[in-house]
C-alpha cells in the first residue's frame, strides 16, 4: 500500500485508516472459515482497549475481540458501529471492518482457521462482544 493511497484513504475515512492499518501492522485480525462446502467466513480482531478506559501497564489490559463479516454486507460487533454506523449514520464503517477489508486487499492472509460447521456455529451464535 503506497502512501498515496494511505492519503485519499484517510481523506475519505479519517483516522480509522491508520488505526485500521495498527490492527493489521500488529496482527490483531484473523479470518476464520467454515468449512469450504459452506463458503461463510467472519473475521475475528483481537485488540487491547482504549489506554484511558485501561491500567496503564500493557500486560494488564484485557483483549477484546470483536466479530466482522464483510460479505454480502459488512458488520461488525463493536459500539461504534452499531451507534455511529448504523444509528447515527456518521461514519462509513468501523476501523474493524476496514481492518478486515484491507486484511483480504493486501492477501496478508497469514491467520486463516478452517473450522467444522458445528464449531462455526457455536462461534457465531455464542459470540460474546466484551472480553474474551
Ligand atoms: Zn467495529
């Protein structure tokens, strides 16, 4: 990704592109498939909280994880899609689904988990937004 591209990236979308491209940079985005007669995929992005809303010492912040799809339309778990994007309607998405976006773009492809349908399933239907 050139840096010219980084710029009308962040013309159009603001500051979730550089945090966006922190996610992928720290490998916090992984794709997980079900099975390949299924052909369903979520995307799973595993990042710290806010350094205010934390204790300051890093290992002491928990991971949240927050569920995206992108396919046939995106969605994502996370507060400020559900307020901002779908509510409000003032952003055009989240940095988690521009993370996923730019995650299948750039083929950095490396955290790829096929799962059982079951498995799958249980992620989807259990998924919880908080801590995990
Ligand atoms: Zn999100």
């Amino acid at each position: 990704m050139t840096y010219d591209q980084i710029r009308v990236l962040h013309s159009l979308l603001g500051d979730i592109v550089l945090e966006s491209l922190h996610l992928l940079d720290t490998d916090c985005v992984s794709r997980l498939d079900c099975e390949k007669e299924a052909k369903r995929q979520l995307y799973k992005i595993q990042e710290t909280p806010d350094i205010q809303d934390s204790p300051k010492d890093s290992k002491d912040r928990p991971l949240y994880s927050r569920l995206c799809m992108i396919y046939p339309e995106y969605h994502c778990s996370c507060d400020f899609f559900i307020h901002s994007v779908v509510c409000e309607q003032t952003a055009l998405m989240c940095r988690h689904v521009l993370a996923t976006i730019l995650y299948e773009t750039l083929n950095d492809q490396q955290n790829n988990n096929v799962l059982n349908d079951d498995t799958f399933a249980r992620i989807l239907y259990t998924w919880n937004t908080s801590r995990s």
